[in-house]
C-alpha cells in the first residue's frame, strides 16, 4: 500500500495502483449496469445474471483503462520517459510520467497513444460482440464495451488540457510556436473553457431532471478546471523559480544522529518542535545515512525505545542528493521523479543542507514579499 494507493502488480515494469475512489466507481458503474443498462436491453435475464455480468463488464472496462494507460506509457518509454504508476481512481486512469516529453513530436505521439488504444478496443469488442451473437450472456459485455470504450476515445480526444485531446493540442501549438510555455497556457485556458461548458451542462441536467447524470457532467467538469488551473499554477511556479539556485532555498538547520540512537529519543530531540524534515546519521565523522520522519512513523510507538537509527535509516549509498549549485527547478523535479520530499544538498563531499517542499514554499513567499 502507498499513501491512499494500492499496489496490484505491474505490466510490462509498469506498476499499477488502485486508488480508494477507483472502489467508489466500480460500485457506481456496476449498479448502473446490473439495474438500468442490461435490464432495458435484456428483458428475460435472472437478477444474479444482471449483478454478474455487469460486475464482469466493469472489471474488463477497468483493464480497458489500464491499456489505455499502458498506450501511453509504451510510447513514454520509447522516448527514454520513466513511468512512475498507474493508477486507477474516480475519473478513470492516469499513467504518471515522470518528466515532460523531450519534444512536441514526442508529447504528440505520447498523448494520441491513449485514444489510439481505446478505438482499437472497441473495434476487437466489436468483433467479439458480433462473433458470440448467439449467447447474450457473452455478447452483452462486448456489446457494451465496443460503445463505452469508442466513447472513451472521443471523449479523450476533447482539445483540453489535461485530456489527452488537450496534450495532442498543446503539442500542436508548441511544434508551431516553438515555446512549451505558451502552448501550456494555451491548452489549459481551453481546458478550463471545457470544464466551465460541462459544469453549465451539468446543471442544465439537474434542472432537467436528469440528477445523477448531471452531477457527473458537473463533476467531470470541475475536475477539468481544477487539473487545467493546477497546470497554469505549475507554469507560474516554473517561471517563479527559473534561475534560481539549491542553495538559495536550502535549509542548514539539519540534525545530527547516530545509528545507535534510539528512536523515542530522536522523536523528542529532534523532531518535535524543530519542524525537521530529514537528520542525517553519521558515523565515525562520516555520513552513513539519513532518517525521515517517514521512516520514524512506521514504527509502532511501543516500539519506538527499542528501535534504534540503524534499523530504519536509509543508506548513504541510496540516498538521492543534489549539489548546491543546481538549478532549484531540477531539484522539484527530482523530487517528482522519485517521490520524495526533500534532497540532502551537497558541496563537493560535504554535507551543506536540505532541500524540502517547506523550504522551498517559504523561499517563494520570500520571493512574493520582496516582489520578485
């Protein structure tokens, strides 16, 4: 399990989560198919046949997403792009790619992969639905998913960022401009144009009646506008940031502990009331490793007076770190590729200080305040 995450395994080095929204949606789509869809197509079938094949139909749409996802990241890796997971949720899949594409041609190929794999879909369901024509039982599901997954594609397909139709675009426009950030802001304005249209869609739908189906359009349209103002946010944040060093925004207020130390007591020493995000273990004048309040929470706290650092630390050897003079925009971005939040900083060999998200937050008030 990872954050409100978990792990089912992975395809093709890909691993891929589920997360806790995704069991919301799976009962939503399950009851609306057992209930409405296959009663008013299928008059004759038993209650149990209904739940079951339903229930059925929306695991395999489920792996449809996944493959959708897999579209992607096939492509992303075919540009040397790390992807992190996929993961499952409340509005479909998302395949975390862990760097922007090297390219407008490569964000282009990337972003049309998804649809790509959804209309492929829906043509084999098609196919399968027409070959078990004389079973209804085997047909219904395929029947089904040749429509919703053709509908996935279409809908993706929508010029609006974060959709995938809205990155096919943003790559249009960055290969004319020749600028990633104009073609960002683009897409994103479109993006929140889309999700103002569906959230006035969906309360058009209310009004008319049709309850649950609006509040879904409303729904996905306020998703759209939030996915699409955090991007321009991210762009603001970029142009904020672009230039500026580590060690501008680096703490050097970082402790120091040893591997014997236990851990009760570095929770009293250190962390509490200190506001610390990482100590640094060292060892005969070196440092061995480094401790998180991560590593710390899982351990129970009857455990605690009988742990010690070294049972937790992470190596030096495995420590991700970054130098000093570094561009503090590669740092978050470190951070994103790996997950973490916060880089030991380095001159040299020397140990000098740590990066956090907090540290960097507060170097960006500092920046407002004095009008940068």
């Amino acid at each position: 399990m990872k954050d409100n995450h978990i792990s089912i395994g992975k395809i093709i080095g890909v691993p891929i989560y589920l997360d806790y929204s995704w069991f919301l949606i799976l009962v939503l789509l399950t009851w609306m198919l057992a209930q409405n869809y296959f009663p008013q197509e299928y008059k004759d079938w038993t209650k149990f046949s209904y739940w079951f094949v339903g229930l059925v139909t929306s695991f395999i749409f489920f792996l449809s997403i996944v493959l959708h996802e897999l579209g992607h990241s096939i492509i992303a890796k075919k540009y040397k792009l790390r992807v992190r997971r996929i993961t499952l949720f409340i509005f479909g899949g998302v395949a975390e790619i862990t760097k922007e594409p090297p390219k407008s041609s490569a964000e282009f190929w990337i972003a049309i992969a998804g649809p790509i794999t959804s209309f492929l879909l829906a043509g084999i369901f098609y196919l399968l639905d027409k070959a078990f024509k004389g079973s209804e039982y085997l047909a219904a599901p395929f029947h089904y998913l040749s429509y919703i997954n053709f509908i996935l594609a279409v809908f993706n397909l929508i010029p609006g960022f974060p959709l995938d139709g809205g990155r096919v675009f943003r790559a249009i426009v960055w290969g004319i401009t020749k600028n990633i950030k104009k073609a960002t802001t683009i897409a994103a304005n479109v993006g929140r144009f889309f999700g103002f249209l569906f959230i006035m869609i969906g309360i058009f739908q209310i009004f008319q009646n049709n309850f649950i189906d609006g509040v879904w359009i409303a729904f996905i349209g306020w998703f759209l506008d939030n996915a699409a103002v955090s991007q321009i946010r991210r762009q603001a944040l970029d142009e904020l940031l672009s230039g500026h060093l580590v060690s501008e925004a680096m703490s050097t207020d970082f402790g120091i502990v040893y591997p014997d130390s236990n851990i009760q007591e570095i929770i009293d020493n250190h962390f509490i009331g200190a506001n610390r995000r990482c100590l640094l273990v060292k060892e005969n004048n070196s440092v061995v490793g480094f401790i998180t309040p991560n590593q710390i929470n899982s351990v129970p706290k009857e455990e605690r007076q009988f742990k010690t650092i070294k049972d937790l630390m992470i190596p030096e050897t495995n420590i991700i770190k970054i130098n000093a003079d570094a561009q503090l925009l590669n740092a978050l971005k470190l951070m994103d590729e790996n997950g973490i939040a916060q880089l030991p900083v380095t001159e040299g060999e020397t140990y000098v200080g740590i990066l956090s998200r907090d540290t960097v937050i507060k170097f960006m008030f500092e920046l407002h305040r004095i009008g940068h």
